[in-house]
C-alpha cells in the first residue's frame, strides 16, 4: 500500500536542488546538486542520487553517494564543489556523468570545461572519464560551460549549456569597465568575445557528441539568439531538454531567476518558441501574485519535466534558512495541453501524492508551499540576516522560524472529511492568534490563541467546514515571535 508523499519529497534533512529526473528501467532517478543543511555556499556535498519505483512515488531510496569532485583531476580548493549535473544512457548502455567544477558562491563557476564520468548502472560508483573536447584533445569552451544537460535524442548525443550574464545589454557592459571587467574575469573570456555580435559568449547553446561521449562531432551553437525577445522571461541558466512526441520542449531558468520557463521548436538546435512559465518557487504567476506579493522567499530554480505513468511533472527546489545554499527538492502535477502549452503549476503541500493529504494526524510545519509575511525577499546567491519566516533547523528538528503579526503560513491540499480542528505546535514569545482560512481571502473557519512558551505547546483551532477538499491557510496576528513544528487534526 502506498504511503502519503508530500512537498519536499525526500527527507526532511536531505538538500538536493538543481533535480533532473530521468527513468531508467523501472525506476525514477533524481540527479541534481546536493546542499548542505545550513550551507554556507552552494553545492558542498557529494553527487547523492535518489530513486524511486515508477509505481509508487512515496517510496524514494537513497542510492547513496555516485561521485566526489575529487576524483576529477582539476579538483582544487579554487573549485572544489560540483554544480548541477545531468546524466544520460549512452548508446552502448553505459550512463553518463555531466558536471561542471566551481567554487564560493559560484566563482570559478564560468570557465572550465565540462566534465564526464561514466557508470554501468545509473547510480552505482561513477568513475571520472575526462572532459568534452575536441578531436585534437582540446577542451570545448565554447561560450560558457554550465549547467549542462545531457540529451540521448534517438541514438544523437547532445549537450545543453550555458549561461547569460542577467539584464545588462551589451552597450551598458561597453560602457561600464568595471561590470565589463567583472565579466571578462568570470567567465575568462576577452572583451570582444562578450561583445560580440550576434554569437557571443551568452545564451544557451548546444553540441553534438561522438558515441564517446566526449568528443565534440558537431561543434557548438545557440540555440537561442541573444537578441530573442521572451518578454521578461529570457534565459539566464539551468538548460534542461525534453521531447513531447515530435516537439523539442527546451527548460530554462529566467532572468527572473525564481522560474522555470519553457520553450518549444520542431527542431533540437533552432526556432523555440517562448510558451510560458512553468512554476515559481515564489508562486508568481498564479492567482494574480506578483514579484511584489510574492509567497515565498524566492531564489535560483533549476529542474524539468518528466512524464511518469502517464502524469506530467515539474521538478524544481525551494529555498530554507534565509539562504539560496539549503535548497530541497519539490515536484508538481502539470498537463500537456493538446497545443502543447504547460498551465503554470501552483505550488503544493501534496505535489507527487495520489491526490490531497489525508486531515488527520500530524504533519511537519516545514511542507507549507507557502510561507510569507507580504514582503519576501528575493534571495539569489546569499544569506539573510534580517527577519523573516523561513524553513529551519536545530539538529534534527526542522520548523518554521521567525514567524510574526502578519504572516502567512500556507499547505495545498487536505481532504478535511470529519475534521473537527486544526492543532499547531509552537514555541516562542509570540501572543496573539491563529486565524485558520480554507480560501485564502474569505472568512476564518476558526481561530486558536497563542500565548508565549519556551518549550513546544500545542494550541487548537475548532473549525466546523463540509466534508471536502481544501486548502489551508494560517494567518497569524499578534506580537512577539514564534516557531512551528507540526501542523494536525482533530476529529
């Protein structure tokens, strides 16, 4: 019998962002960048792969460690950690390895080339192969290696990558030498080779491999011309490529940073079209919410779509600790329209779950899809010292933290059939009240007092609402600050 799963959907400790989902046999594999809980930087850890059995998406394992950045030679305390990586079935059977080392902050990120390594099964022990490169044994560095992708499209080995320095044109860059300096440092590239026109440095790219999976057979172009207009949602990073039956459906992160988006073509190398933005680790986009109200704090997103037993899914990652470095996998259920268009996925508690989460028992606090106080901070690449709610830890207990008057805690959905009340457990300074909504803009369903406490308290709120499916939000009024462990039931 299958258990409930919800959003994160791996354990409450483990930190794996940049997610991209491919099957292999009968298993779901989640390849992606492993955090640190309470990381100082991206990417500290070691390649960990997670899988799951297509039939049943509540059952994850982890496979355990598949690969150290110090086994590859260009290892260095310069660009000891490994960024998001890919991994694809080349056509002797074999599973491919595609990373890019780098270092603090993502400095030294830019200018290597891409690495492989290669495995007989999908998560065993990976061995370091080498680099792409050419037939003369020179590294591809083409443009700007990052973030790659690796695509096995019906026998054709390619490469997605790159990046796109975010919202500065190339006469701000000519006219400032100091960003221009930056950038010429950072991706190790000359002045004319950033400035150039139309095929500079910037913007997503792709190269064709030999059966190898290392030599360059076709050598590397954009995929997407730098001047492409996408209306805001241009591409900054995070290349991922799937096919849809005859169509190319090219993902992407946004110069907005917080998206996902998605384009699709006819073809693997040209003519995508923009189509829409596919989830927002700050719900931007759905009901009207906007970069100003966002509802959640918001940061960088990387991930893909995967068809599963027939259900369409979108793979991303939320930020915890006030930090863009804890980041933890999450999915939701999209449909494929028959244009081919995605509908923006709103964020979940239940993302893989067979539908809604039962209401009854307890559930960790920290599965809210939606954390806010109305003025969330947009995070990339850093760490908070201000207020604000947020996803934390003490050892092994996980809460929301910083709570205060005015915020919002939200979980997407519950079947509330015969329950008689919503419990929180909470600690802290805080006094005032819980209001407990089922639409977020109507009339409280019940409300629970809070009164100060150094240790873990439950409080509870009777409500009395039909039989039915419905969403949850908490609003909390009052003073002083609190920290949440679970949220319950009653019958």
């Amino acid at each position: 019998m299958k258990n409930q799963v919800f959003n994160p959907f791996l354990p409450l400790w483990e930190y794996i962002p940049d997610g991209e989902p491919h099957i292999f046999g009968d298993r779901v594999y989640l390849y992606g960048s492993h955090d640190k809980e309470g990381g100082s930087t991206f990417c500290m850890g070691n390649y960990t792969v997670w899988s799951a059995p297509v039939s049943d998406l509540s059952d994850w394992r982890c496979e355990g460690d598949i690969y150290r950045a110090e086994q590859d030679p260009d290892f260095s305390s310069e660009r000891p950690y490994m960024y998001a990586p890919d991994a694809v079935r080349g056509n002797d059977g074999k599973y491919y390895l595609y990373y890019c080392l780098s270092g603090n902050y993502g400095f030294g990120g830019y200018y290597g080339p891409i690495s492989v390594a290669v495995c007989d099964t999908p998560a065993g022990k990976y061995e370091y192969l080498g680099y792409v490169r050419y037939k003369d044994g020179t590294p591809m560095k083409k443009y700007v290696c990052f973030d790659p992708c690796a695509f096995n499209d019906n026998g054709t080995i390619r490469i997605y990558y790159g990046t796109q320095y975010q919202n500065e044109t190339n006469d701000i860059l000519a006219a400032d030498n100091d960003k221009m300096a930056d950038i010429m440092k950072r991706y190790d590239k000359s002045r004319e080779e950033i400035l150039a026109t139309p095929d500079n440095v910037n913007g997503p790219a792709m190269v064709v491999l030999e059966d190898d999976m290392l030599t360059v057979k076709e050598d590397a172009r954009h995929i997407i011309p730098y001047e492409a207009d996408f209306g805001g949602h241009e591409f900054f990073e995070a290349s991922s490529m799937r096919k849809v039956g005859s169509k190319y459906y090219f993902i992407y992160s946004s110069q907005k940073n917080h998206e996902l988006c998605y384009a699709v073509s006819d073809y693997p190398d040209r003519d995508f079209r923009f189509m829409g933005t596919l989830v927002s680790n700050g719900d931007v986009g759905v009901n009207g919410v906007t970069d100003e109200n966002r509802m959640n704090m918001t940061g960088t997103t990387h991930g893909s779509i995967i068809e599963i037993n027939g259900q369409w899914y979108v793979f991303y990652h939320r930020l915890t600790h006030k930090s863009d470095y804890s980041r933890q996998a999450c999915a939701e259920k999209i449909s494929i329209a028959p244009d081919g268009s995605i509908k923006q996925a709103e964020l979940t508690s239940c993302g893989l779950n067979d539908g809604p989460l039962k209401g009854e028992g307890k559930y960790p606090a920290v599965i809210a899809c939606n954390i806010t106080n109305g003025h969330m901070p947009h995070g990339s690449n850093k760490i908070f010292s201000d207020s604000f709610p947020n996803v934390n830890n003490t050892g092994d207990e996980r809460y929301i933290a910083e709570i205060s008057g005015g915020t919002l805690v939200g979980y997407r959905y519950f079947s509330l059939a015969g329950a008689g009340g919503v419990t929180l457990e909470l600690r802290g300074s805080f006094s005032g009240t819980a209001d407990i909504y089922t639409e977020k803009d109507g009339i409280p369903a019940g409300h629970a007092v809070i009164e100060p406490s150094g240790d873990w308290k439950t409080v509870t709120a009777e409500i009395s609402v039909p039989d039915g499916t419905y969403p949850l939000f908490i609003v909390f009024r009052g003073e002083g600050s609190a920290d949440m462990l679970t949220v319950g039931f009653t019958g």
